[in-house]
C-alpha cells in the first residue's frame, strides 16, 4: 500500500571510501608476512582520517537533509542515519513510497529510482533501507519434530551436532590448545535474539565445564537498530551459531550483534557497529542471498550494485584493523538465484 504522509521513515546514506589504490595496498602489506607492515593494524580513526569521506561531504550531508525537513538520527565517519516523515522522505527524493508489513516489521520502499536532492547531486551518496530487495536469509534449517527434552535428539541422525561433536564433523582435534578460544572475542551479526536459555542447556546436558576445565560459557547481546526479538525468524541461526562458536573455541568471548532483520539496511548497521567499536576478531555472519537480485536486470532497471561496494568498503575497514569475516555459504549455488 501506499505510504501515509505521516509515516515514520528511516534509512541509511552513505558515502565510499576514497584513495582506494593505496587502500588496496596497505591491505596487501597488512596480510604479507614478509611486509614490515604485517598485522600493523590501523584504529578505527586511523582508517577512516586516511580513506573514509570527507568530513565536510557528511557535513554538507547533514544540512541538506535537515533544511529538507529530516532529522540525523546517527552519524558515522562513512555517513549517516536518516528519519523522517514519509511525505518529507518523498519530496526529497522525488520518489513515492510504498508500505510494506511482515509479520513483525514494516519496511518502506521507493517506487522508482530515488533522486537525490540537486544539492546533494554531487556527491556519490549510496542510500540504503528505501530499495524493494529482498531480506536476506538463515541458512539454519530445522528438521523432524522438536526434542520432547534436552538431549532427546543427541544421536539422531538429524541432529544436531553438540561442542564435543565438532571434531567429529571437522576432522580437528577439539579441546587441545589448538582450538582454545581464550582471549578471542567473536561477533556473530544475525537477525532475532537466542533463545536465552539454550546455551546452559547445551553445555550442562554435554558437560563442558568436566571436559574443559573453563566455566560454563555465556554470551553477551548488544541490539543495533533496537535488535530483534524472542523466537523471530533469526533466532535459530542465532542459538546456533553462537552455541557453535562458543563449543568449538572454549573460552572465547561471544557477542550476538542482533537486529531488527536481514535487510541490507540492518545488516550494514551490525557491521558498522563492529568496525567502528573494533572490539571483535572474528565476525560470523550465516546469512546469504542471491547476488544478481542486487543489478538492474532484477529491479526495473535501476541498479543497487553499489549497496554490494558499501558492503565491501565496511569489511575493507575490518580487514585494515585486524578483523577476520566468515559467513556462511549456504547449499544451493546457482540456484539461489531464480
């Protein structure tokens, strides 16, 4: 349905990196055991003071859309996050919006290419949070009929796999000093909060702390963009990947970065949130889609690759300032794609 004039709209601008030939540079050092600059990684000020945008790009940003009736809900060095009335949302990119509700969010969407407003019309902007893409998805499947209790289903054939299953799995040698987690932290980006008392269940059931020697492990939630909730459709994958991370490095310090959902939009924020506290060294991510529904060919004509590069600028910074990114693969190949 249409947008009401009053409808509260929020969305994403940002702007690329720039010097992206040094960037790609540095990188290569940063990763070259025999570079002097090996693993000499960059702060998060450090990157973006010599490759984010320009201070006054995201300033000149900021006054447009606020003269234009919005309101700055956050910044970052690589740009900002946007409210404001639909109809204020519309006369500033001259485009009509479309209401759109799930079974427990509301996204709002262009119906044509967005302009940008003419003062802004120089600028490489990248908006994110108004396109009509489809949300990503888990990768997590649930099969047969749920365990009448903890451990009914610990040797069916359908799983699952417990922390003292992996090595199994993996063909590595768990619980040795090769796989201690102790003084890693790890982010795990997925829609959804877990399900809160899985991971004392999983590890009591397969008795950790007497295989161990660590004490029972626990996991940390920050929300971005308010989180998501209890038993959303991301919280499977949420309850697994962390219960996954947690068994197969003990001892490591685990944070679910939950969202509202597995729109670009969301996701970009996780990541943000990451980079820009550069407290993680590793990043999971299980979630995927198609990557061809990002070109012109599937939106009407109007190309959204550039969210794709956004994406790349974010994981750049992390790689830049040490952090790894894992995300899944998923099963189906090409035929991801319809």
């Amino acid at each position: 349905m249409a947008a009401s004039p009053q409808d509260v709209v929020e969305f994403g601008i940002y702007l690329p990196l720039r010097h992206q030939a040094d960037l790609d540079r540095l990188l290569a050092q940063l990763h070259d055991k025999s570079s002097p600059h090996y693993q000499h990684w960059l702060q998060p000020a450090e990157f973006m003071a010599r490759f984010g945008p320009k201070p006054e790009d995201i300033a000149a940003v900021k006054t447009a859309l606020t003269a234009r009736g919005l309101t700055i809900v956050s910044s970052s060095a690589h740009g900002v996050r946007v409210s404001g009335s639909a109809a204020a949302v519309e006369q500033a990119f001259s485009a009509p919006l479309l209401k759109v509700k799930s079974r427990t969010h509301t996204r709002f969407q262009a119906r044509q290419a967005l302009q940008l407003p003419s003062e802004l019309a120089a600028l490489p902007l990248r908006v994110t949070g108004l396109d009509a893409l489809p949300l990503h998805h888990v990768h997590a499947r649930v099969t047969g009929a749920a365990p009448k209790a903890v451990g009914d289903n610990r040797y069916s054939p359908t799983g699952p796999y417990w922390f003292d299953d992996l090595k199994q799995a993996y063909d590595y040698p768990a619980y040795s000093a090769k796989t201690d987690g102790s003084g890693v932290s790890v982010a795990v980006l997925m829609a959804d909060l877990i399900f809160p008392n899985d991971v004392a269940a999983m590890f009591n059931h397969e008795k950790f702390t007497a295989i161990t020697g660590k004490p029972a492990p626990g996991v940390t939630t920050v929300l971005v963009d308010g989180g998501g909730v209890m038993d959303g459709y991301g919280s499977v994958e949420a309850s697994l990947d962390v219960q996954q991370v947690l068994g197969g490095a003990p001892g490591a310090n685990v944070t679910l970065v939950s969202i509202p959902d597995l729109s670009d939009d969301h996701i970009m924020d996780g990541y943000q949130y990451i980079v820009d506290s550069n407290k993680y060294d590793l990043v999971n991510s299980s979630f995927g889609g198609c990557e061809l529904a990002y070109t012109a060919a599937y939106n009407g004509g109007t190309d959204y690759t550039y969210i794709l590069q956004q994406y790349h600028d974010l994981f750049q910074q992390g790689n830049a300032q040490g952090i790894t990114f894992v995300a899944s693969s998923g099963d189906e190949a090409g035929l991801e794609c319809p």
